[in-house]
C-alpha cells in the first residue's frame, strides 16, 4: 500500500503547516485528480481546469491553517474550494459552462467510489444525492441552478422567469430542508458541530 494513503489527512496538513513539501506533494497525489475532475466539470475546459488545481493546492499551501478537522473532512474543505474558485474563473470569463448533463447526479460521479481513501465521503454523497432527490421539484431545480451551475439569484430568477423573491425563498426552503435531513441521518455529527 502506497505510504500516501497510509498517512491520515490530518496529518498531512500538520506536515503542511510545517511546510513540508513531501507531504503537500502527497496531498496533491491523493487529491489532485479529483480536483481537477470538479474543476473540468464546472468549467468544461481543461487548461482552465489546470488553472484552477494550481489556484486551489496554492492556496492549501499558503492558508492550510484555515482547514479545521473539527469542522469537516479535508476533501470536502478541498471540492468546496475548488467548487467556488471554478465559478469565480467563470464570472471572470463571463460565460456560463456548456453542459451535456446538468443533473447533480453527474457532480457525485466525481467524488472517490468506496475502493478509494475516503469511504465515509462516497457513502454520505450518496446519502445527500438521497436528500435531493427526495425535494420538491422546484427546490432541486434552484439548488442545481444556484450550487452545480453557479449562477446567481438573479440569473436564476432571469434563466426561469420567476420573481426573485420567490428564487431566494425556494433556495432557502430547499437548504433548510437538506439541513434538517441531514441532521436527522447524522445526530452525532450535529453534536460536535
């Protein structure tokens, strides 16, 4: 078994914090395919995918003591940041990414499957695909629009013709409602939060 995926994610960011640059060379290994694989998603071009991994693994390297271990995994901390740093590059492109699939299925086809370092991510994707998909239409709609295609309240409420407020009130009705199911399927989780 290859030493990288021996050594905990916490550790690595310790090492990190040191400025160990063996251990964010192993934290690239372990994570910079997947990154890369969110950012091509959002972005669906691959030089500035490119762009977006080197954007992301330098902020690892200078900001590493803002990840806290208490407050989520690693990999979740890193597809959140790659997440937003790929739909800044898009507003800075002013373009909106061409997609041949617009479902938030396709973004959990990115995440590690349960042979990969992180079983616990692959199994609560699966349990938040769950969640979306037992919302309202109209809420899956603005969520998909709003957090897979990054588009703002008011390209949402311009893209479906529907007033604003009622963009933001979905949007917030739709979050509320993952938020209590996944307090619901994770009680310990919620404890330490």
């Amino acid at each position: 078994m290859p030493e990288a995926t021996l050594i905990a994610d916490s550790d690595l960011m310790s090492r990190i914090l040191q400025r160990d640059q063996s251990a964010f060379a192993s934290l690239y290994d372990r994570y910079g395919a997947l990154v890369f694989s969110l950012a091509r998603h959002v972005l669906q071009d691959d030089g500035m995918a490119e762009e977006v991994v080197q954007d992301v693994f330098l902020k690892v390297w200078q900001q590493a003591v803002t990840w806290d271990e208490e407050r989520g995994k690693l990999v979740s901390w890193l597809l959140t940041m790659t997440r937003y740093t790929a739909i800044d590059r898009l507003r800075k492109e002013q373009r909106r990414p061409l997609r041949n699939s617009s479902s938030i299925d396709s973004l959990y086809d990115l995440l590690p499957d349960s042979d990969s370092a992180d079983e616990n991510l692959h199994l609560d994707s699966t349990a938040l695909r769950g969640m979306i998909a037992a919302l309202p239409d109209e809420q899956q709609a603005m969520l998909q629009l709003a957090f897979f295609q990054g588009m703002s309240h008011s390209e949402i409420a311009d893209k479906t013709n529907i007033p604003l407020g009622t963009v933001k009130t979905r949007l917030r009705l739709g979050v509320q409602r993952l938020r209590h199911m996944w307090q619901a399927e994770h009680p310990a989780e919620d404890e330490n939060s």
